[in-house]
C-alpha cells in the first residue's frame, strides 16, 4: 500500500496508510444468514436480500520506524461485529527490535501468523478474491493477540527460511455480558520460498474460554453424572485449543495457484474440524479471472443423544429433551460444507480493484455450514448460491 506522508527526518520516519472495501453480497438461502466469518456477521439472505457487511470494512495503519533497530505501527479496523455496530478495533499496536539482520522481536498487539494470508486478511486489496475462503479463514475466531513473538530468517540448500515462535493472550467482546478469553496463545509457524514457490506450515494452542451457553450447560448439571459429563465435554471453558495448518502458493506473476488445510480441535460445543481449499487463476493484464474449491468437514459427533430421558418424570423429561434439541443445536454449527467459486478481478486503478464473485455452497451432514441466525425453516443438505460485488482501494 502507498505511503501518504512521510517524515524526512532521517533518523526517525513515519507513514500512514488505509485500505478499505465496499460491497454488497446476496445469498439465495433464506433461511439463513450468510457470513464471512461468525465474529464479523453479514445479514446476507434471511436478513436481507443484499448485504453491504459481510465484506465492507475500513482500515488505517500508522507506521513509525525511530532508527535502523526500533520501529512501531498502529492498525485500526472497523467493520461490523456481534454487537451490530461499526466501532474501530486496533488490530496491531507493537514495537519492534531488530536485534539482527536476522533476528527481530516484537511487543504488543501482533497479527497470528497463520495462514499463507493471515497477515493481511482484513485487507481485501491484497488479496485475489473478493474474501478468504470460508472453510478455512471462517474458523479462525481471532486474528491477533497481546503478547510478544520472536522470527528469525536463516537459508539453507538455496532456500529461504523463517522461523516465527509467538505467545500472548487475548480477550475480546461478543455481546453484552459475553466475552471470549484465550490464554497462553502460544505457537510456531515455519516459512519455506524459493523463486515463486512459498511453503508454510503451524501450530497454535491456548486456551479458550467463550461465555456462550450457560444456562444449557447449567441446566445439563442438574440431571446427574450423564448430564455433568456432558456439560464438562461441551461447556466452552478453559478448553486446550490446537490448530495445526499447512499451505503453499506458487506465484510466478501471471498466474497464481494455492492450496491451504488446516484441522481445529476446540475439545467443546465449537467443534473438531478441518478445513481446506485450493484456488488459482491467471492474470490477463488488469483483469485475473481465477476459480477456488473448498470443503470442510466434522472430526467428531454433531449428533448426540444427550441425557437419557427413560426413567424421568414427565416435567424432567421435558426439560432434559428440550436440553438435548439445544445442545444438538450448537453441534449442529459445526461447519461441514462443500464449495466452488468463480470470480473475476478488475484493477482499473493503480490503488482500486473491483471484484465480482459467485459462490455454490452445499450444506452436509445436518450442518448450517458457514450460515449463521439459522431459521427454523433451514434444511441442511441443499445448495445456495452466494453472489458478491466488491471495490477494493488503498491510499
């Protein structure tokens, strides 16, 4: 992204940069909500009929480099969120040490380096589709953390290495009275290039805790050990989360193509998942015409019985079943899909880009997918199709 000023001091400098993107999605499925990604939830199809918050967003970033080993920056985005509003979020706020050539250590907020784009995510203009498939990026709750990580670039055989350690914690607003807490982020990713080619994989821990669903979890406690058992392998609560993601990108410059997997085991109602897609696409001047496929599917049960209900009064069982429909309910949020897109990019300005998308979901194994406000009338199982317009632009 270009600079819009800079300081000629030369001993200190500073530039400011912003980016931001502008569309509107619709989704033929209206019996639900499409979304991106849960934190950040569009209103595309039971909502209404065209979203302009599934994909709109904007966002500044100051930079600031104090001399040759000390440099700083500052990233504020603001796009929708659980709470229906639009209030800015500072995405990175670190200082930065390089301590060597190849050594440097960073304090502060800083971007988990997960994902061949998980730096950059949050800005679409870098970025060849109008957003990150869902499979993959959807499932990733949070993209930064407070704390410190360390990388350190080394060659070996001709290429290219960088080594990133990271820990942190993080805790962040869903709604009102609810939060989501992860402590002891913690992790390692591996960077591979050579020419065009790039290799990375990761693996992240921490623990989670998300205030969601108490009184279910509250409720199963009162119906013995079988209910106790339950709310203990279910309740979001000081669960040990592990992520482990692998990809690679070959970008000879006009033409591309990437694929990227990743498993997410949160051990509670969010899941045990994984999820991969692979894309690619060919640059034609201004224009990249490019495809993208993706699945995801559930590593365990998103159906249970629940507690037993034989045996129990009549007003207990009510409850106890109503319990069950609840909780089968969450698990029924674990995304389990199937996807193909095609889209077409368009860079009529050296700092716009316009993109058109077209996404076929199919919805499996009693899963709403990636849809979210789910409406009795859904049935998991059918198609819908996604329909996206976006303007890209840095300045």
């Amino acid at each position: 992204m270009p600079a819009l000023a800079q300081n000629d001091d030369k001993s200190a400098s500073w530039s400011f940069q912003g980016f931001g993107s502008v569309g509107a999605a619709h989704s033929t499925e209206k019996q639900a909500d499409y979304a991106a990604n849960v934190l950040y939830p569009g209103q595309a199809g039971f909502s209404r009929d065209w979203s302009p918050e599934v994909d709109s967003r904007l966002g500044a970033q100051l930079s600031v480099d104090f001399n040759k080993r000390w440099s700083a920056v500052l990233q504020v985005v603001s796009e929708r969120n659980l709470q229906n509003s639009w209030k800015p979020v500072v995405e990175w706020a670190n200082v930065k040490y390089q301590a060597s050539p190849e050594l440097s250590v960073r304090l502060g907020r800083i971007a988990l380096p997960m994902f061949l784009a998980g730096d950059y995510r949050k800005a679409s203009y870098a970025l060849p589709w109008v957003r990150p498939p869902v499979e993959l990026y959807g499932a990733l709750p949070i993209s930064a953390s407070d704390g410190v990580d360390a990388n350190y670039l080394w060659h070996s055989g001709g290429l290219k290495h960088s080594t990133q350690v990271f820990y942190g914690w993080t805790s962040r607003e869903l709604g009102p009275g609810y939060r989501a807490h992860g402590n002891g982020i913690a992790g390692i990713t591996h960077t591979v290039t050579s020419g065009a080619l790039m290799v990375r994989g990761g693996v992240t821990t921490s623990s989670l805790t998300v205030d969601v669903g108490q009184e279910l979890f509250a409720g199963l406690r009162q119906f013995g050990p079988e209910g106790q058992a339950l709310a203990g392998r279910y309740e979001i609560r000081d669960k040990r989360v592990l992520v482990v993601n692998a990809g690679f990108s070959y970008d000879p410059g006009d033409w591309f193509v990437m694929a990227e997997a990743g498993r997410f085991n949160y051990k509670s109602a969010l899941g045990d998942f994984y999820g991969m897609y692979a894309s690619a696409g060919v640059r034609l001047g201004a224009w990249t015409p490019y495809v993208q496929a993706g699945t995801s599917r559930a590593l365990m049960d998103t159906r249970i019985a629940g507690v037993p209900l034989a045996g129990l009064p009549p007003p207990a069982a009510a409850v106890a079943g109503y319990l069950n429909g609840y909780l089968n309910s969450y698990l029924s949020g674990i995304p389990q899909q199937d996807s193909v897109a095609a889209g077409l990019r368009w860079d009529f300005s050296p700092s716009m880009a316009l993109k058109l998308q077209y996404d076929r979901l199919h919805t499996r194994n009693g899963s709403s997918g990636t849809f979210i406000n789910v409406q009795p009338g859904f049935r998991s199982g059918g198609h819908a199709g996604i329909t996206s317009v976006l303007l890209d632009f840095v300045f």
